[in-house]
C-alpha cells in the first residue's frame, strides 16, 4: 500500500476518514516538532541529509531515499498489512480472533507496555542528540540522523496507538511522552538505560549494537500480541530496526578493524598513543552497555510479565515457531538467583519466567555478535578475545540488583569490588580518551583514525558520497 505524503501525516490507517482522530495527533504534532528542534539532533535543523523515508509497507520498496531537511522529515504512521483472519497465538486466549479493538479488561496492562514502549523512543533521541557534532565521517552523520528519524516515527507509532484506542488518557500519556527526559532529575524517562548520557561514538556504536538490539526483542515479543494494532505496528517497527542493528554491529566492527591494523602495525596491544581505540576499552564499554541492557528485561521472576503472557498481550520470541502448548501452564523452569550470597539457581513457573526466557533469547544473540567481531581479531592473527560479562556483572534490576560480581561473576564484597570497578568499567580517563578522539571529520569520504571505513556506502552510492549537504 502506498503512502499519501500530500496529507499532513502521512500514513496508511486512514486518518483522512477519522476526523476525531486525526485532528487529535494534528494538536499533538506541534508540540512533537517543538520537542524536535528543542532536545533532537544539536545544530542540524538546517542540514539536507540523504535519508530513506517510509512510502510503503510492503517487503519490496517500502523505502524511498532522498536528501530531506530533518525538521520537514514526514513522520508518519505505518502498520504492517493484516494478517487475514489472524488469531491470537498463546495464552488463555489461544485460537480466539486477534482483538482488532482494545480488549478493555486488559487496557490497564496494554496501556502500560505501549507507553513503557514509547517512552523509550524519544529517549534514544535525547540521549544521542549532541553526537552530530563528532561524527567520524558524513557516512556515520547520516546514519546518525537516520536512526534519530526512525526513532521519532516510533513515539508517532505508540503514540497513534494511544490516541486512537485510550481517549482521554491516551491523549495525556502521549503528552507525558514530550514531558519527561533522558537523564532530568526530576522528570527521567522510564527505564534506567534510557538516562545514562551518550557522549562518544564509541557509546552510540555500543548503545546501537546492545540498546537497540532490546528493542529489537521487545519489539518482537510485543508484534506476537492478541491485540493486532500493536502487532502491526511493531512488524512495521522490525523492518526500520534492521538498520538500527546494522548501524551498531558494523560500526562497532569497524573500531575493532582499526584496533587490529594499529595494533598489528605497531607491534603492541596500546594502540591508544596511535589514535585507536584499545581492546581493553572496547571490553569495557562492553561491560557496561550490555549490563544496563540486561536490566532492561526486568526480573526473573516477574508476575507482570507472567499476566502479559497469560493475557495473550506479549509473547515470546518468535513464539509460533516455538513447539510447545503456547499456554504454559503448570510449566516451570529454572532462573538465576542468589542465596546466602553464592549465585544459585530457582525454579519458577515459565509464566513468571518470560522476562529471563527473553533476556536469554538476546544473550544469545548479542553473543553472536561478539563471536564476528572475535573472528575479525583472530584474523589478524591476535590472540585476544572480547566477551560478554556475567549476568550478575553490574546489575541492577532482578536477582542480581546489589550484588558485587566481577564480570566473570565471582561473588565479592563492596569493598573490593569498587577498587576494581575503574578496570571493568569505563572511567573518567577512559572516557576522556575517548572523548579526545572525537574530532568531526567532514570531507567528503573521509574517516576518522579510529574506526575503518565501512565497506560500502548508502542505497549503493560511492563512500565518499555527499551524504549530508550543511547549510
Ligand atoms: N528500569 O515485574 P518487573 C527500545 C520496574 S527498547 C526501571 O520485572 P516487568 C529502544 C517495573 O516497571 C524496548 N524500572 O517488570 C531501544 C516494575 O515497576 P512497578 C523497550 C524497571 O513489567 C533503543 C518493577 O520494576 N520496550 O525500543 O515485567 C532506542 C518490577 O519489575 C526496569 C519495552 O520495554 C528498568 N530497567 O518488566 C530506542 C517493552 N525493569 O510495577 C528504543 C515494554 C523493571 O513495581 N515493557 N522495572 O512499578 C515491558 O515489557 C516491561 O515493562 C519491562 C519490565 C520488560 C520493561
Ligand atoms: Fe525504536
Ligand atoms: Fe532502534
């Protein structure tokens, strides 16, 4: 299905036919581009920057790609096409028609995912939004922006699911979207990771290969739901979050290319005084991204998630191609825990365990990412390895919340452990290296030391390519 991009928001649920509804998101527009200029991307309201924007939902060419002013990008709503006769796939509501309605003795609990989803997205832009003004190459620039854009169109998407089916309430929520920030005081985003600065390129490659990727998840669980407007919406979410994921695998890759050259070349794992990144800082960073992402799962064993589950509101990883009863009940399984200060495990019932039964799903993959970037340092014939930490490493949510673990998750007092934390953990040193690093390069082509190029440019065009044109 086409998209109208001569109507003001652009979409393709028929607003032109729900006056009510389109003129509610016409007031909440407004105030979206106000927050945009305000807390979006640092100095880049005047920038042509070459971007794919959404005109179709179908797998082929739903992208267009062209040069577009941020301020004047077309935010629209896309939901991926109806499944025909879809039903919900698990739960006490198995076999039921998917609720093309809201399910109002669930709107408590789907109201509170929608917005915990929501909340994240403008998050992401905050947290990112100085970073234009160090990228190692326009290439990088441009993916910049493309993810920020993207993440913009994912609050419209929560947010239309809001307007559309809460009333009143829904209508508040998302102006509450706008109110609260990444890292204010007073006012912060909902979920821990979505407050911590994003200062270097290091931490957006990081946050790209490891904060992204728990949407990727979450996103995936949540288009399994009975309720088939937030399944449409966030299939549609999946085909832009591919690039988010691209964006941080590939440039954390690079980094570990350019690691490897310097240290090759130089004959030493301190590459820092050559202008690279060392591998050591690189675990580091590691060590921290991934363990603020694993909270981002919630706990253990979480009634929450048991009900989500049980309500047919949020299922599991590709649930259907799961082979089981897709109903759980009377089913337990082991999780983490602690107890009498040694990591044991418990037994919960697989309901209550949906968080960790998630949370493992993503170990997984994002250690299959490490696995590439460790193939790339093997060859260079480096013996040398970068690795996820413990899941009780720096926690702060779950079984693990307090506890002291080293990153290979040995058990040990406050004490020691804050000695160590300056080796496991990005430090004020560290940071400012990093930070040292991050010169803007602008030429046309051109890279910064510490990161390869990557291999190929943009919708098929050159690397050295004019990706975005500054005014
Ligand atoms: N920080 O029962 P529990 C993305 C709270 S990322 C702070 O385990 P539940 C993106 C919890 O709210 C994907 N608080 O919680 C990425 C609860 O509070 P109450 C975002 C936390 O509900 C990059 C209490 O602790 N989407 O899209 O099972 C760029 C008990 O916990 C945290 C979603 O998250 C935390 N980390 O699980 C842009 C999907 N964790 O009730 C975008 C929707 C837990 O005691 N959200 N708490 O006041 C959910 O499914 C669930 O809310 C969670 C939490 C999995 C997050
Ligand atoms: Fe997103
Ligand atoms: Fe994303």
């Amino acid at each position: 299905m086409q998209v109208d991009y001569n109507e003001r928001i652009p979409n393709n649920v028929g607003l032109a036919d729900d006056r009510r509804l389109l003129r509610a998101l016409e007031r909440w527009q407004p105030a979206y581009l106000d927050w945009w200029r305000e807390l979006g991307p640092v100095g880049a309201h005047e920038h042509a920057v070459f971007l794919r924007t959404a005109i179709g939902v179908d797998t082929d060419g739903w992208a267009h790609f062209d040069f577009v002013r941020m301020p004047d990008y077309r935010w629209g709503i896309f939901l991926a096409e109806p499944a025909p006769d879809r039903r919900i796939n698990f739960g006490i509501h198995k076999g039921e028609p998917a609720w093309q309605e809201l399910p109002g003795e669930y709107r408590a609990e789907l109201r509170r995912l929608i917005v915990t989803q929501g909340d994240t997205e403008p998050a992401s832009v905050e947290q990112q939004r100085g970073l234009g003004l160090t990228a190692p190459s326009l290439y990088d620039l441009r993916n910049l922006y493309q993810v920020n854009v993207e993440e913009g169109r994912h609050l419209w998407a929560m947010v239309y699911l809001l307007h559309a089916y809460f009333g009143r309430d829904g209508r508040e929520e998302a102006e509450e979207m706008l109110a609260r920030h990444a890292g204010d005081a007073d006012k912060p985003r909902t979920l821990e990771a979505f407050n911590e600065p994003t200062d270097d390129w290091l931490s957006f490659f990081m946050y790209t290969f490891f904060q992204d990727r728990d949407g990727k998840f979450q996103l995936h669980a949540l288009s399994e739901s009975g309720f088939d407007p937030l399944s449409r919406t966030c299939r549609f979410m999946l085909t832009e979050e591919a690039h988010h994921m691209f964006v941080g695998e590939s440039g954390v890759m690079r980094i570990v290319q350019r690691t490897c050259e310097k240290m090759r070349e130089h004959d030493t794992d301190d590459v820092g005084r050559f202008g690279a990144i060392p591998l050591t800082l690189l675990q580091k960073w590691i060590n921290f991204h991934y363990s603020i992402c694993l909270d981002l799962f919630g706990s253990e064993d979480s009634t929450n998630a048991a009900n989500y589950y049980a309500m047919g509101l949020k299922g599991r990883y590709r649930e259907t191609r799961i082979d089981d009863d897709h109903v759980l009940a009377g089913s337990t399984v082991t999780v983490p825990a602690v107890e009498g200060g040694r990591l044991a495990s418990k037994e919960v019932t697989a309901l209550k365990a949906m968080n960790e039964t998630l949370r493992n799903a993503y170990v997984d993959d994002s250690q299959r990412g490490l696995d590439r970037f460790n193939k790339v340092i093997r060859s260079f014939g480096i013996d040398a390895e970068l690795r996820l930490p413990h899941r009780a490493f720096h926690r702060n949510i779950g079984a693990f919340a307090g506890v002291c673990a080293a990153p290979d998750g040995t058990l040990m007092g406050e004490a020691s452990w804050k000695r160590k934390r300056d080796e496991w953990l990005p430090n004020a040193d560290d940071h400012a290296f990093v930070q040292s690093l991050m010169i803007p390069v602008s030429e046309p082509g051109a890279m910064a030391g510490w990161i390869a190029a990557p291999k190929r440019g943009i919708h098929g065009q050159a690397l050295d390519y004019r990706y975005v044109e500054f005014h």
